[in-house]
C-alpha cells in the first residue's frame, strides 16, 4: 500500500521545462521522497522529520511515498528506475543500501551504480538492551555468560537481516561467543518480550529504547555510538568497555538516481546544510537520541563512498554469521 502525504504544503511556481535545472530556479513543483517502509514506523518518522525542514529551505512541497515490502528494496527498486528529473528520491537506510546486496540472491538494483548520494542524515546508534530484573549489570558481565555457555544467550531482533539482527551477529563475532537470535515481526514485539523476560537481550535504536530506559523498563547496558550520550547518563560505548573499536548506527539518507543532475544534488544538499544550521531543528533531533555527525560527512562525496565502505563491512558479518534471505 502506498501512503502519500504532504512533509510540508508550499505553493510552487510555474513548472520547468525538462532538462532545465538552474540552481536559482530548481524546484518548481511537489518532489516525492520514496520510503519504502510503512507510514508510522522509525525510518518514515526519520524521513517525515529531516523532509520537513528542507522544504522550508526549498520553499517547495516534499510529498513521502511508502513504498514497503521485502525489507525495503520493493522501494529501493523503484526510486532506482524512477525518472533523474530531480522530482524523485529514496530515503536510504543501512538495510537495503549496504546489508540487502549479500542477504539477497538476487538485488534489483545495485546501490552505489544505481544511485549517486545526496546528503547523508544524522545516525542513530544503538543500546545494548536487557530487562530490568537481568543479572547481567554489564557488557562484560553478559559476554562472560556468554563465553562461559554457548548458544544459551537470546537475542531478540526485529526479523531477520534486520539492523538489530546484524549487529548482534557483529557483537557476538567481535566478542567471540554463540548467542542465538529470535526474530520477531518488528521491533516492537522483540522489545516486549525483552521486557518479559522471555529474551536475555536486545539490539535497539537509541531513539527507541530512550523511553524504555527512563522508564525503567529495560537496563541499557552499552551504547554503540562513538561517545557517550546525555540521553543515557552514565551508559559506557561498547568500545571503552567491552569491544574496543565496536562502533555502528542505523544510518539514513537521500538518494537520487544515477543520472540526476549534478545542480539538483547541489541545490538539495544546500538546503540540507542550512537545515544543519538550525540549532532549534538539530537540537531536537538530538534530545530524541539521534547522534550530530561531523560537517563533512553529510556532504554527497562522502555519503557515496561511505555507502560503498558499509556494504563490504556488511557482507563481512553476513557471510561470517550464515544470515540468508529469499
């Protein structure tokens, strides 16, 4: 099912002729940003949020397209085959931009030929999770168990060759331990029972384990982020405590087609970096426990290659851990 709605409503001027794309003058009419998740979830709420205020910036409407299905590549596959027009974008995500090459047998698209980087959005790491009445009060505390009893640690995930699927399949390699993984239809219920008891530990978004936490319904054990946040005092990295060098966020971003203009992947990231600049829009952003990244690499160049980087270091783990889809 597809979901349209309006990011912000802008009147537009008089549309262009094609091929015309003058920065002082691009965009002329509604531009559709393809998330190919549901309306309502983690990556559509990204999407809607960081859509918003570029249209402010563009002064032109931003409508969001769901286009869910097969993890995500359902969308990918059509934002890839859309027209270069500057009217069509995917709002990429570390799934099925950098894992979905190596789960697939077979990819639609391929995501660093098929689309050229637009600007990157800030990440959002994750928080090693376990429930409130857990005996473990530590990352070395659970890796430890772990060690000492194979395969009797349960991880709860959102579904297979999901990010919280993959990452404790990275945390157990780097840790050198069997964990074993319980997938679930969504993030949601896998938080649930980690809240139960029913599971030892869970992988989740920061963002989304925050009210949890403060809560005081799970225990947050250890950030995945490269320091540590205000929104979880006292919470160690994985790196300084456990796994030195342990660093991973469930990263988004715009792309566009390969043959979209070079003007029009200026002119959006321009409007991007001045969104940035908006300590009000980046301050928020922040207090929901999504991490600021350095200036440059939100910038296109940076974006591409780090898309390329990402789907070697997946294919890596993937492989590593026997994780296959359909």
């Amino acid at each position: 099912m597809k979901h349209w709605m309006p990011a912000l409503a802008v009147a537009g001027a008089c549309a262009l002729p094609m091929g015309a794309y003058a920065q002082d003058s691009y965009p002329t009419r509604a531009i559709t940003w393809i998330v190919p998740f549901a309306a309502g979830g983690p990556t559509d709420a990204m999407a809607r949020n960081v859509a918003n205020r570029v249209a402010q910036e563009l002064k032109q409407t931003i409508l969001i397209e769901n286009v869910g299905g097969a993890g995500g590549t359902i969308g990918a596959a059509k934002a890839a085959k859309s027209a270069p027009d500057g009217y069509t974008f995917l709002v990429g995500h570390i799934g099925y931009m950098a894992a979905a090459p190596s789960l697939y047998a077979r990819l639609p698209y391929d995501p660093v030929k098929d689309f050229r980087a637009v600007f990157r959005f800030p990440d959002t790491p994750l928080v090693l999770l376990v429930g409130e009445s857990s005996p473990y009060k530590s990352v070395t505390d659970l890796i430890a168990f772990g060690k000492q009893n194979p395969g009797k640690l349960n991880f709860s995930n959102a579904g297979v060759g999901s990010t919280s699927h993959l990452v404790a399949a990275m945390f157990a390699s780097q840790a050198s331990m069997n964990i074993t993984p319980v997938a679930y239809k969504g993030a949601g219920p896998a938080l649930n029972d980690l809240m139960g008891n029913q599971v030892d530990a869970m992988f989740d978004q920061t963002n989304t384990a925050l009210p949890q936490t403060k809560g005081g319904k799970v225990r947050a054990l250890g950030l995945t982020s490269s320091g540590r946040m205000d929104q979880f005092p006292g919470v160690p990295t994985m790196a300084e405590k456990a796994i030195p060098g342990f660093q991973v966020s469930t990263w988004y971003g715009l792309y566009a087609p390969k043959a979209t203009p070079d003007a029009v992947v200026q002119t959006m990231y321009q409007a991007w970096q001045k969104a940035l600049a908006d300590q009000a829009f980046t301050g928020k952003m922040a207090e929901q426990g999504i991490q600021m990244l350095p200036a440059a690499q939100y910038a296109p160049a940076a974006f591409q290659q780090f898309t390329a980087d990402e789907g070697q270091r997946w294919a890596k783990v993937i492989k590593d851990a026997g994780i296959t889809l359909q």
